[in-house]
C-alpha cells in the first residue's frame, strides 16, 4: 500500500470539521511560505496534497452541504490553476503576494464551512 493510501485512510477516520480545519492549516502555510520567500517544492507539495484534501472531503460533505461542497471543488481549481501557472507565479513577486492573499481567504472561509459544519 502507498504513502498516499495510507494518508487518506487515516485522513477519513476524522470528523468532516477536523478534515476542514487540517485543510485550511495547509492554506495558512501556503500563505505564509509564499510570503516569506520559503522553498517552492514545499509549497508545491502542500497545493499537491490539499487537493487530495478536497478530493477526499467533498464526497461525504456533499450529502450534508451542497454550497459549501462546490465552493471546495471551485478551491481545488484554484489550486490547481496556481499549480499549473507555479513557475511565473514563484518568481514574480506581485503574484506571489495574490496567491498569499487569496490562500487567507479562502482559509477563513474553509474555517467558517468548518464551524458550520460542526
């Protein structure tokens, strides 16, 4: 079995909320690793691995909330499209800082989906 398998299984025994909150965790340090000029792969890594998140989360969150369930399919175009633009983004210091601001928002709003959905 694989390192992803193993992490997914372990990550679908917590509460939707839990999973919510790991998620927005990863947005937090996103916005912070890219502002700090941190290593790209880490960050490339944490995008990577926060739409396996999402992938994971909106399966079993769509039954319960439909909205917030496509607001996190919206968050992993997001993502993605930040993934597939990386280089120009990594060395341009503008967009580096939207990329920032964006990923704090979109973490406070994964938090208030958490709170709801507590």
């Amino acid at each position: 079995m694989n390192t992803v398998t193993l992490n997914q299984e372990r990550f679908q025994l917590q509460d939707i909320p839990t999973r919510l909150n790991d998620l927005a965790t990863h947005l937090d340090q996103i916005r912070s690793l890219v502002l700090t000029d941190t290593d790209s792969d880490k960050i490339v890594s944490l995008m990577r691995e926060s739409r396996y998140y999402i992938e994971w989360i909106v399966p079993q969150f769509v039954d319960i909330d439909v909205d917030s369930s496509a607001e996190l399919v919206d968050l992993g175009r997001v993502l993605t499209r930040w993934l597939f633009n990386w280089e120009k983004i990594w060395v341009d210091t503008i967009e580096r800082t939207s990329v920032a601001q964006i990923a704090g928002s979109l973490s406070e709003r994964v938090r208030e989906v958490s709170s709801l959905a507590s």
